[in-house]
C-alpha cells in the first residue's frame, strides 16, 4: 500500500492505491478542508485534490480523474446551475455532492442546479462519514 504523500499547495494532487473513491474536495475554508479530509481517509478514500476557490476546481477537477466532488455551495458563481453544467461537462463520470451550511432552502437549490446529493457542513463526522459511505456505494454499484 502507498503511503499518501501531504501536500501544503491548495490543488495538488496525493497519491494513494488504485481502486478506491477518488474524491475531490473544493472548500474555501482551510478547517473544512481538513476536516472532509481525516473524514475521506478514515473512510479509505482517496483525495484526488482540492482547491479554495472556483477557477481551481474548474481546471484541476478534471484533470484528478475524480469519481466524486464535494463541493462548497459558497464557492458556486451567481449561476449555480451554469456552473454545475460546466462542471459536469469537465467531469462527466464524477458524482457531485453539494456541501451546504444550513440546511433551509439551499438542499433543495443544489439538487435543482445539478448536484446529485447534498451534504450539510453542521453534521457530525460520524453523519457526514455516513452520506459519503452510502453516496459512494452507490456510485461502486452504479446505481
């Protein structure tokens, strides 16, 4: 097994087995990142990259040959949709899941744009390792 390799720059890529879930993390917040990425690596995960900001993601998600983007709502343009349709376009195999800070209207807004679940910031690590375990199940079954 290869032991994952940290990377201090925002976007670079780390390196680990072939055959897990590739996941790429875009989070303007340096804890929540960091946060999703012990939750990720608990759950055998791979981080495919990350970035802190929107044109990152764009360029470098695609390139990472991700299987899932967690991506932070905040980070979207005034488009959701037309960003999700772009981002789709640049990965079209990948599953996207929205992550959000309050659970009132915006769940609903990012299924609507695009994303294929949601998940909320305010969650415990036990929750939030849930949603991405049964999300990545049925990514692994294609279903």
């Amino acid at each position: 097994m290869n032991t994952p390799q940290p990377q201090d720059a925002v976007g670079e890529f780390m390196s680990y087995d072939e055959g897990m879930t590739r996941v790429y993390i875009a989070d303007a917040i340096p804890e929540e990142r960091s946060a999703l990425r012990l939750v990720l690596l608990d759950l055998k995960m791979e981080i495919a990259g990350e970035a802190a900001d929107w044109a990152i993601t764009l360029a470098q998600a695609p390139l990472s040959r991700t299987d899932m983007l967690l991506i932070d709502w905040g980070l979207l343009p005034d488009s959701p949709t037309a960003a999700l349709d772009e981002l789709r376009k640049a990965c079209p195999a990948a599953l996207v899941i929205i992550l959000i800070s309050h659970l009132d209207a915006r769940h609903q807004a990012a299924l609507s744009a695009g994303a294929d679940a949601f998940i909320s910031k305010g969650e415990t690590p036990d929750r939030v390792a849930g949603r991405l375990r049964t999300i990545a199940a049925g990514f692994r079954s294609g279903g």
